[in-house]
C-alpha cells in the first residue's frame, strides 16, 4: 500500500480519535464522571442497578403506605400520614421514568401511565377522603408492578431505549459536544474568531440590524434561529409538515378533558421577538415575507393564523399579536416590548399581555362562560431593577468575552402574591415567558402577578421553561388534583412551539 496513503488515513484515525482521548484524560484527571464510560456502563451495569432500585423503591413504597394506612386509622391527619408515602412514590417515579443515563421511559407506556395514575389519586386523597379505596388499589396495583426485579422489563428497556437507538446516541452526541473537554478548550475561542471576522454569532442566533435613529439604544438586537425558522417555513398545520404533530388536535383533547373536569380553557399564544419586530430582523420597513394575509391585507405568521383558526373553531383565546404591534408606536417614549439580546419580553410587554388576559377572563365571566368568584385580594406595586444577560447571548457562547451587554429593566414587584392551589379558581399553565420576572429578578412582577393584580383575585400557576406544548400538561396530569375547584385554565405558550415545541404535541392522558 502506498506510504503516502497508509500515513493519511493514520493521521485522520488519529483525529477522530482525539476527542474521545482528550475527555477520557480529562475525566480520569478530574472529579466529572467517565462520559467515554457510559455506553459501556449503560449495557452492561445500568439494566441490573436500575432493576433493582426499581424493585426497593416499590418495597419502600409498600411499607410506607401500610404505616400510612394504620396511621390514617388511628386518627393522624391525611396529610401528615401521606407524606412520606408521596416521598416514596416520588423515588420510585424516579427510579423507573429514567431508564439509562441517556433516555427516558415515553410518557405512552403503561408502566408511566400507572404511576401517574398513582401519583394523581394519592395526589387528590387529602381533599378527597371518599377516594380511599380507590387510592388503596391504585398503590397496590403499583407496588405489585414493580417489587420484583424483571429480566423482561430489562431486556425491553435495552431494546428500546439502549444504546443502538437514535433517542440515545442523539442525546450522547449532545452531551459529548456540550461537556467534551477539547470543545470546550476549542469552541469559545473559535466562536469568538468567527464573531471578529464574519460578524456571526453562531448557529442558535441570527443578528439583527441597527435600529433606525432616533430609537434609544443602537445596538443590534439578536433573535432566536428557532422564533425565525418557525416564521419562513412552512406552516405546522401545512401538509408538508404532516410529520409533525397537529398542535390544534392536542389543544382539543386538552379543552375537552378540562371541560369534562368543569374546567374551561384559554390558549394565550405569545408572539416571538420576529413576529413583533421584524424590521429589527431584516433591517427594512417592510416586514418579513410571512405568507400569509388577514382579511384586511395585513400580514400575519403563522403563529397568529393558528390563533385566529382557533378562535374560528370556538376556543376561547387571547390575542397578543395585535396589541403588541399597536404598542410598538410608544417604544421610543417607554422602551421596546422585548429584551435586546433576549427571546423574552421586557417588563413593559408582560404587563401589556397581563392586562390583556384580564380584559378575556373579565369578559368571560360577565358572559357566563366561568364563574372565578368575587374580588378578595388588594395588592400593591413597587419598582425593582432586575438586570439581564440575555438568553440568546448566552446561547451565541461569546458572554464570556463580554461581547454582549447586560440590560437593565425596571419591573413593577406585585406584593402580595404567592401561588395559591386551595382558593384559587385560576389555574396558568405556562413557559419560560411565564416564568421571566415572576420566579427570577426582580420576582412576582411576571405577567402571572400583574394579571392576578388585574383581577384581585388568587392564582395558580405550574410552569416547565420550553415545554409549554407538552411537558406542562404532564406535570398538570401527575397532580391532576390541583384541578379540583378550579373554573378557569390558562394555558400560555410561545408561537414557536407551534413546531418545535419539547417532545411535540402529544396527546396526555388525565
């Protein structure tokens, strides 16, 4: 064989091999667990470990709700017998939802719709006494599932979800190229020389333009490749995304299981940053081309032409795209709606949706649709600076080097507010547009609290920041109980979930 030839493919052996033999040093020279070891670990220990914590967690399981129910009899309150019942269950969910270090049961199996099953009765228990029996089954249907070690659990679970399936070597390829010690020496400095250069600020971000003077500051805004890929390709609900779910077929199984509970639905689309600011984007007067028109020759995304086909369809919902394009006429006097170098919105366009919300909610009960009680609750305002290093310029990876700038914002602090599960009426289901100023700085002066301030009356909210379309009614559907009482469910979440929503739009099971 040629020198040459056999010298050439050494050196590319030698490359590709680098990597791998870079984070194996670094892994043996540090405190990070052996990333290269976990393929290996996952097919031959982790099926057994696993088995076999599945199966104590289910024993614990099992003493705890004997001591429970002996306790219950013996007049302790519901509450303080369940509670360490509802902390085994939770080791147990644990336990069996997390098959490998890579993958996660799906939310389609039997095995994670009877725990979720368990986790929701014993969830309503305190509330609903009567329930008991049917508690007592559902638990012991449970321990009887997992209390012994299963080889066929184990060799179904190695099929599925090991380390030949994509589900896994996708997530390992990730994780290798977030925590690889060679690209994380590599990539900032690589990042920051192509910024220098070609003035680009990586994969996840599209630079936007200088705004046109006078517009307070003249910085480039950046944008979310995500909130522009969801505007210019084809809409969720056209035939050639007909691999993707169909989020107006989940939304309605969601609407009809609420209205089955007494609860009725509102679906709060959130524009994103190009929807409201698309000449901050191509840096012209004209807006992108979104390709579709409205019945008077606006255009309009496809965020807002599924919000309209539902609103057609009988949905209740809020429209956010129309007041927040009118607003945009007082950003030089009371600054923009969105964070510069940020997917989310400022103070100013939280409140302005709060608001909104309230007007919807406020017509619905004059109208007879909901009943959320009287007002009960007076609350105050205080202003706070909260400063923020945006999300996009985190994802561009050139923070580090201090190529973006903090952005201070004054929020306005709703006092008092807390989540309120028992009196409230309203429940939220949301984002991280939910969560931004309500859990973070400046905290409660989200949306959530401004709204609750709107109405004067108690809320409720459960949040999973980018898994509004999914993983937010699984949370819901493991405490289904916190839906007893409630009239009204709010359900907010950013148009670009539309598509690329965390595990799509499946349909849960309450």
């Amino acid at each position: 064989m040629n020198k040459k030839l056999v010298a050439i493919i050494a050196v590319f052996g030698l490359l590709l091999l680098l990597p791998f033999s870079v984070q194996s040093v670094a892994d043996l020279r540090g405190d990070k667990r052996f990333i290269s070891f976990d393929i290996f670990k996952d097919v031959v220990y982790t099926p057994f470990k696993r088995g076999n914590a599945i199966a104590h967690a289910a024993l614990k399981l099992d003493s705890c709700w004997r001591a429970a129910r002996e306790s219950m009899a013996g007049g302790t309150e519901i509450a303080d017998a369940l509670e360490p019942v509802v902390g085994a269950l939770s080791d147990l969910e644990a336990a069996v939802l997390t098959v490998n270090t890579y993958a996660e049961l799906d939310s389609g199996e039997s095995r994670y719709k009877l725990l979720k099953q368990a986790d929701t009765l014993l969830a309503a228990l305190e509330d609903e006494p009567e329930s008991f029996p049917t508690v007592d089954s559902a638990l012991k249907a449970t321990i009887s599932r997992f209390d012994h070690f299963s080889l066929g659990d184990a060799f179904l679970d190695v099929k599925q979800y090991g380390v030949w399936t994509s589900r896994y070597l996708r997530a390992f390829e990730s994780k290798v190229e977030d925590e690889n010690a060679l690209v994380l020496a590599v990539r900032p400095r690589y990042q920051l020389a192509v910024w220098k250069i070609f003035n680009d600020p990586g994969e996840k971000v599209v630079l936007g333009s200088k705004p046109p003077a006078p517009a307070g500051n003249q910085d480039p805004w950046l944008f979310y490749r995500q909130d522009v890929e969801f505007l210019v390709q084809p809409s969720p609900l056209d035939a050639r995304s007909a691999k993707l779910d169909n989020p107006v077929k989940a939304i309605a199984k969601f609407r009809d299981q609420l209205r089955a509970k007494g609860v009725e639905l509102l679906v709060v689309v959130v524009p994103g940053k190009p929807s409201i600011y698309p000449e901050r984007l191509t840096g012209g007067e004209s807006p992108l081309n979104l390709g579709n028109t409205s019945s008077n020759g606006a255009t309009r995304g496809h965020g807002k032409a599924i919000l309209d086909s539902l609103t057609s369809l009988g949905f209740n919902t809020v429209d956010l795209y129309t007041p927040l394009l009118a607003a945009k006429a007082g950003d030089t006097a009371e600054g923009a709606l969105y964070l510069n170098d940020d997917t989310h919105w400022t103070p100013r366009g939280a409140e302005l949706a709060a608001k909104e919300i309230a007007k919807k909610v406020q017509s619905m009960a004059e109208a007879g649709v909901i009943e959320v009680g009287e007002d009960s609750v007076e609350f105050s305002v205080a202003d706070s600076v909260a400063h923020r290093m945006g999300d996009i310029g985190e994802m561009s990876g050139l923070n580090k080097f201090g190529v973006f700038k903090e952005q201070d914002v004054t929020g306005h602090v709703v006092s008092p507010f807390k989540d309120d599960f028992r009196k409230a009426k309203i429940l939220i289901l949301g984002d991280s547009f939910s969560r931004i100023y309500q859990t973070d700085s400046p905290v409660n002066a989200g949306w959530i609290a401004h709204f609750a301030k709107n109405m004067n009356r108690p809320v409720a909210s459960i949040v999973s920041d980018g898994g509004a379309s999914t993983l937010v009614r699984e949370k819901l559907a493991r405490k289904a109980g916190v839906l007893k009482g409630k009239k009204l469910l709010i359900w907010e979440f950013v148009e670009r979930d539309l598509r690329f929503g965390a595990e799509g739009w499946k349909e849960v099971d309450f």
